[in-house]
C-alpha cells in the first residue's frame, strides 16, 4: 500500500497506485492536522467574512451570504459549474485526478471535513471514476469545471464508470454501501478550486513520455546497428565534453543497448589507417537522425527531469483558495489555485515529444528511403519491386501524425483569455496543456508503432538477427511475436494498433543507468 500525509509523495508511488494495484491509505497524523485545520475554520469563520464561506464567488464576492444559505452556496458551486462538454477522461486520468485533489486536502490547509478525504480514498480504492469532462477549465481559480464534476459525484449525484460501465452514482454508491459527502463548511470550494485535474494528468504524461523516451533511444540504438554505424558518436569522449546530463544519460543508455553488438563498427578499424580511395563509398559520419540522438534526446531527458520535480512539487502542495492555517489561527486569501507552472511544465514536454516524434519520423524515413541508405529496398518492401508495397502505405500516418504534433505544440502558457467578468484577467489554460501534450503523447505512440515495425523487416531483409545486440535481440523477438514477417501486402491499421500498444503496455528493460 502506499501511505498518503506521512511524506512526500513520488511519481513512483502515484505509479504503483495507477497501474500496479496498489491501494491508498492515509496517515494517521495526517488525518489528526486535517480535523484539526476543519475544527479551526468552523469555529473560526462564525461572525467574519471569509470568501466562499458566506460570501460570494468570484467577481460576486461582494455579495454577503446569509447564514442559513451558506451550506445551499456549496451544493450551488457545485452543481452550477458542472458544465464540462466534450469526451470524458480516461479512467487512468480521471484516477490520477483524485489523487492530486486528495493530497492536497492531505496537506492539512484546505479546511475540509473527514468525510471528503475518506470518501476520496474510497473511490481511488474502490476504481470509481467520476465522469468528468476534457473541457470546461482554464486554470486560473484552479480546473473549476474538471473538479466541479468531481464533486458532483462526491456529493452523490452525476455519474461514474464502474467496472468498465457508465452508471448513475447513487446507483453504484447504493451497490458498494459508499456515503456522500455532506457540506460542512467550504467544502464545495475546496474541492473544485486547485490545479488537481491538470497535475493528475501531468503526472500520467509524464509516466508515459518517460517511457516514450526509453522506446525512443532503444529504437535509435537498433538503427544504428542494423546500418552498422560508427561507435564513436556513442562514446563516453565524445559525449563526456559536452557538459549536459541529458545527452549523456542518452548516450550512455545507447552504449548500453548496443555494447555486445556485431554490427556496430569501430572507426580505428576503417577510416584510421592509410587508405588509397579518393572517393569513399561508405560513409564517413552518418546522417543527424542516427549520429545526433544524444544531441536531440538529451534535451528531451532534461525536460522531464524538470516536469517531474516540477510537477510532483505541485502534487505535495495546497492548491485552493483561501488557505486555512490552523497553526497561525488565521486564513490567507490569494492564488495558489493558479495553474501556470503546471502549463508551462506541460507545454515544454509537448514541444520536447514532438521532437522525439520528429527523430522517429526522420529515421523511419532514412529506413525508407534506398537513395538514403544505399542498404535496404524501397519502404523496406521485403516482395516485388513494383508489384508490392512494403510499409509505403503507413509511412503516410506516420507523417502525418507527426505533422499534427508540430501544430499541437502551440503554448497554450501563452494563450490566456480573460473571463469571468475579467476577475480571472490573465489565466494559465493548464488543464488544456495537459490534455494536448496527453494527445501528442499518445501520437507518438502511434509513430514509434510504425518505426519498430520497419525497424524488424530490417533486420528480417538482412537476416541478421544472430548479429543484434543481446538487448536488441529481446526486443526484436518480443515485437515479432506481435507482429510477424510479411512479404505480401495486407492491411497494417491493426498491427500497428497492436504493436502501439505493446509499447504502451511494455516495461522495456531500463536503459538509463
């Protein structure tokens, strides 16, 4: 079980719950400082103003509420800012979403009640997942839209996916015995202000674009070695003087793939000794695709090291608004509810995949092209010149994809519009960061599906499998049971989606040491 509230929480404890079955429990002197901080804030807030206790929202927090309405204000948060439209989220989003909003309640500042923080647990432990809309949130007094939905199914209404099927949620809480959490206090702003539903889903991208990264120099490193490269644009020398971890972490993590391979070659062995040629047929240094992987990856590398501190930072923080501190008996109003290291974070990891899509689509290209390689066939076409046409067809997709990466890249850090009545004048659009690079991710995917598969008719063309790495050799047996030799043509949409999802689905073997 992982504990939430003794300690910070890891990127690789918030795997284990998402993808390893791990349950969630909560510490006991974390929930001890949660009661206390709602027992301060009841007694506190009698007979002062306090936003969203019994004022207002917004640019309405001039309006004073009354006492007797001030539990019906929540459930009118609540219930009114459910407003999300398009697709819901995945399952594997909408998890790590509550995650996010239950830690920061963990963290003992947001004023709520037991009941939500325990509710919460049960969900995450229970696989309820809320349904809750891609959009609606701009980032600003936090995913309002995302979370609000969230609390709808909190407080017993809207509906859930559970057990892979779209119900009402009085329906499935009748069937598990779960109760709905009640309004105290502030619970309805509590829960729908913060940044959770754009860091739940940063923490999934970043997951995901950390094993894109290990698919990415895997694949650079294995064609490199079915072109029989030279082992000196790998080299600790070469690499050492240049003084980013990145691009050596990338180069070390290639010598690794590549170190008992028979097809990578050593310069001395070719080039320095006296040779007579005036012209050489072989090439002298390869192209930037194959000799620049650590040059193009090892920025990628740096850029999910900094989203992750980042990102995980912001996981271990208080995200809503007002802050109650029970410790300095008082409640500080401002902005932690504003998303933009979250956006930024979530847009230097679009730009940076797009350029590991980019690599793929490049090598598949130079794999495709015979005027390039002088090795292979024409799109690695294993049949008759002419009559057949080997991987011509899904070369399309895969630049195609790529092209669509390059347009989703756009900053959305950048793109603020103001809206609620100009209260929220400038705002950090981070829930949709999170989502476009979530897509750009899975895109790339969809590139790397198509580049492994050309990567094995490769080596099947030069029946050198015996040759490859023992590494290599692993990777090439597992993806050929998924996807086998073909010399005719036939429809490749469903072996790419099942390769795609080997990559998705696969734990390579870790190649940064």
């Amino acid at each position: 079980m992982v504990v939430l509230g003794s300690k910070v929480l890891s990127l690789e404890e918030v795997y284990r719950v998402l993808f390893g079955g791990e349950e969630l429990i909560l510490d006991e002197a974390a929930l001890q400082q949660v009661q206390e901080n709602f027992l301060f804030l009841q007694k506190f807030s009698a007979k002062k103003l306090i936003y969203g206790i019994n004022t207002g929202f917004g640019p309405m927090a001039q309006y004073r509420i009354s006492e007797d309405d001030t539990h019906q204000l929540q459930y009118n948060l609540i219930r009114s800012h459910s407003s999300g439209s398009g697709k819901y989220m995945t399952p594997v989003l909408t998890k790590a979403l509550m995650i996010a909003r239950l830690s920061s309640f963990m963290q003992g500042h947001s004023g709520v009640h037991l009941e939500a923080v325990n509710l919460l647990r049960d969900l995450i432990n229970k696989n309820v997942y809320p349904c809750i809309y891609e959009h609606g949130g701009v980032g600003a007094s936090g995913d309002l839209v995302q979370l609000a939905h969230l609390g709808l199914v909190l407080i017993g209404e809207g509906e859930v996916v559970y057990e892979d099927t779209l119900r009402p949620t009085a329906e499935v809480y009748a069937q598990l015995g779960i109760k709905p959490m009640s309004v105290h206090v502030r619970e309805g702003l509590a829960v729908i202000n913060g940044t959770s539903a754009m860091t739940g889903i940063g923490l999934v991208n970043i997951i995901n674009a950390k094993k894109l990264l290990d698919w990415s120099t895997i694949l650079s490193s294995m064609i490199n070695e079915v072109v029989e490269a030279f082992d000196d644009h790998l080299s600790h020398e070469l690499n050492i003087v240049k003084l980013h971890e990145g691009q050596n972490k990338v180069a070390a993590a290639m010598r690794h793939v590549v170190k008992d391979s028979k097809m990578i070659r050593h310069r001395p062995d070719h080039f320095y000794k006296e040779l007579e040629d005036e012209i050489f047929k072989d090439k002298v240094q390869e192209y930037y695709s194959l000799r620049c992987v650590p040059q193009v990856l090892g920025p990628v590398y740096d850029t999910l090291m900094q989203a992750e501190k980042i990102v995980v930072q912001e996981l271990n923080s208080v995200s809503d608004n007002p802050i109650v501190d029970h410790h300095k008996q008082n409640v500080f109003h401002g902005g932690n509810f504003h998303g933009d290291y979250i956006s930024l974070e979530m847009d230097k990891i679009k730009i940076a995949v797009t350029k590991l899509s980019m690599l793929s689509e490049r090598q598949l290209n130079y794999l495709m092209n015979d005027k390039l390689n002088h090795k292979f066939p024409p799109f690695m076409n294993l049949g008759k010149l002419g009559f057949n046409f080997g991987m011509q067809g899904i070369q399309f997709t895969a630049t195609s994809t790529v092209a669509e990466n390059q347009t989703l890249s756009f900053p959305m850090y950048l793109h603020s519009i103001p809206n609620n009545n100009d209260n929220q004048d400038i705002v950090s659009m981070g829930c949709n960061a999170a989502l476009m690079t979530n897509r750009v991710i899975d895109n790339t995917f969809e590139v790397l599906a198509i580049q492994i598969m050309t990567l094995l008719q490769a080596v099947d063309y030069l029946n050198c499998q015996d040759r490859l790495s023992t590494f290599s050799h692993k990777i090439y047996t597992e993806a050929r049971a998924i996807f086998p030799k073909f010399i005719e043509d036939s429809p490749k949409y469903k072996d790419a989606k099942k390769v795609k999802e080997y990559l998705q689905a696969h734990e390579p073997e870790t190649v940064f040491i």
